[in-house]
C-alpha cells in the first residue's frame, strides 16, 4: 500500500521524503516499482497470448488442443510455448472436444440379394405416397451411440415414420417399416397403393403395399 501510493503522488512529492515519512528505503521503492513493471508487462503479454488462443481455438470449432494449436499459431507466425498455450487454456477454461469414432451406418459387403433400381435417382413424386426414402444416422448419447432412421415422403417431404435402436441391424428396419406403414394407413384410404421405399444405407429398393 505504501510503495502504491508512492507511486500515484510520485509527480507530488519526492520519492526521498515520502520514503523518511513511511520510513522506507528508496531502494526498496525502486525495487517494487522495477517488479510492478515486469508484472503490467507480463499481464499485457498474457492478454494478448489468451485472445490469439481463444480465437484459434474457436476458429478450429473447439477440436484443437495444445499440440495442434502450438503447430497452428507457429505456423501463424507467434512464438508462444506449449506450456504457455496449456496454461492459457486452462485459464480461460477451453477443453478440446474429444473426437468421436466414426460409426459406419452403410454395409454393402454381404450376399443378401438386392433389388432393381427402380428409383432410377429420380427424386419426384406427383402423388402423396407415391415414393418414400429413408436414411439412418447415427447419435451420441451419454448411454451410448444410437441409430436413427426416418421415412420421409417424397411429395410431401413430410415424416411418415422413424424408428430408433441401439444397433443397426434388421430390428431397426422392420420397426421402422411397421411404424409407417401403421402412420401411412391412418391418413389413406388406398389400401393398394404401391409405394416405393429406397432404402438409401443397406442399398436396397423395395416395393412395398398398404
């Protein structure tokens, strides 16, 4: 407190009496001041090394740690040291995101026989319940991963139905299938209507009727 107020009145008083009045040596002023400087000094540095971090690390949408953030910012032109990009992240709280494992949800190597395309990737359709598609994706859950798969039709671009499961296996398609089927006979009274299904992740095509 006293070596602070010195240093505010500094341009009032002289530096040797203030250090008679609080019965203090100017060497010890002059050191504080000398390390109160290196620390102004080393906070503006710090500044700066936070903000370059945290902007990088945002660039890269949160997936860079320390490693890949050092290669980047020398890549960039700065000179920071990893344990100085470490110690930056941990002061402002940023935690990379953990890569996840990539889930394959097409399976085209079997001996399962596959239908004609039928579909001939023609996306049209000129009557509601004239051609379905559907797609399964995968979702990260903190029970684990979980399969999703939609029917959608093609005129209405509307969902018919979806099913989840924990694996993506046959259960997964023929829940999916009942639910819209079941959907699909609640608003038609078409009870033999031909309705095309592309099945877009196992490569199939099916037709299937009300």
């Amino acid at each position: 407190m006293k070596y602070a107020f010195m240093l505010a009145h500094v341009a009032e008083f002289s530096v040797s009496g203030m250090c008679r009045v609080f019965e203090i040596s100017r060497s010890g002023f002059y050191g504080w001041q000398a390390s109160n400087e290196r620390r102004k000094q080393r906070a503006v540095k710090q500044a700066a090394l936070d903000s370059v971090v945290k902007e990088t690390f945002f660039l890269f949408k949160m997936r860079y740690g320390v490693r890949r953030l050092y290669r980047e910012l020398k890549a960039q032109g700065y000179d920071y040291y990893k344990e100085g990009i470490a110690a930056s992240l941990k002061r402002q709280g940023l935690v990379a995101k953990a890569a996840r494992k990539f889930k394959a949800t097409t399976y085209s190597k079997h001996k399962l026989p596959v239908a004609d395309n039928m579909l001939q990737q023609d996306f049209t359709a000129t009557t509601p319940n004239q051609k379905w598609v559907t797609d399964i994706t995968y979702l990260w859950t903190i029970e684990g991963w979980l399969y999703l798969a939609i029917v959608v039709d093609l005129y209405s671009r509307l969902v018919v139905g979806w099913a989840m499961n924990e694996r993506m296996t046959t259960p997964l398609i023929l829940g999916l299938t009942h639910i819209s089927m079941k959907n699909h006979l609640k608003t038609t009274s078409c009870l033999n209507c031909p309705i095309l299904i592309f099945l877009n992740k196992i490569n199939r095509l099916c037709v299937f009727r009300a």
